[in-house]
C-alpha cells in the first residue's frame, strides 16, 4: 500500500533560443491584451460614473465606492502591466536584431 506519485526524471535539458521573432509575436499579443483591458478599464470606469450609487446610508456608500475604485484599479494594473510586457518584449526582439546584424557583419569581415 506504498502509494507515490512518481514521476520520471529527465536529465536532457532543452534551451529555446529567444528569436526576433517570437519576441516581437509575444509583444503584439500582449500589446493587444493590454490595450484590450484597457478598452474594459475605460468601459467600467464610464459605466460606474453613469450610475450612481442611491443610497443613504454613509457605510453603503463607502463600501460601494471602495468596491468599485478595487475594480477600476485591478483592471489598470492587468492592462499596465502587460503594457509593460508589450514594450520589454519590443526592446528584446529590437536587441535581438541588432546583435544578429552585427553578428553577420563580423562573420563578412
């Protein structure tokens, strides 16, 4: 009754060599999600300001309007951070470019 997850080990190590190519491919995907969850963050941000929150009560309010700044503020940082992505990923397909063209040039030398 020895029961054990075993799983089996690999010793050969694969290594994916980043290219231009892929590197600008990730930067467009993750351009288009930010700029995507910023088309939401907007939408949200214009639906909440359009409805008002209807209420006496001063603890309703406060919670409501902490919920709601919570939402708008989670979808800012979803769509900022993969903006950042977008833009390191377009640095690193830009600077494999370039060391793959001085790289040719030192080989025709």
């Amino acid at each position: 009754m020895n029961d054990q997850n075993i799983t089996p080990q690999t010793d050969a190590k694969v290594q994916v060599r980043a290219s231009p190519l892929s590197s600008l491919t990730g930067a467009v995907i993750s351009g288009g999600m930010g700029f995507a969850l910023y088309s939401l963050m907007i939408a949200i941000a214009t639906n909440f300001a359009t409805k008002p929150i209807h209420s006496v009560n001063p603890l309703v309010i406060k919670i409501s309007s902490a919920v709601r700044t919570l939402v708008v503020g989670v979808v800012a940082l979803g769509s900022g951070i993969f903006a950042i992505v977008a833009i390191g990923l377009l640095a690193l397909g830009v600077q494999l470019l370039v060391q793959q063209l001085n790289k040719q040039k030192s080989n025709e030398n």
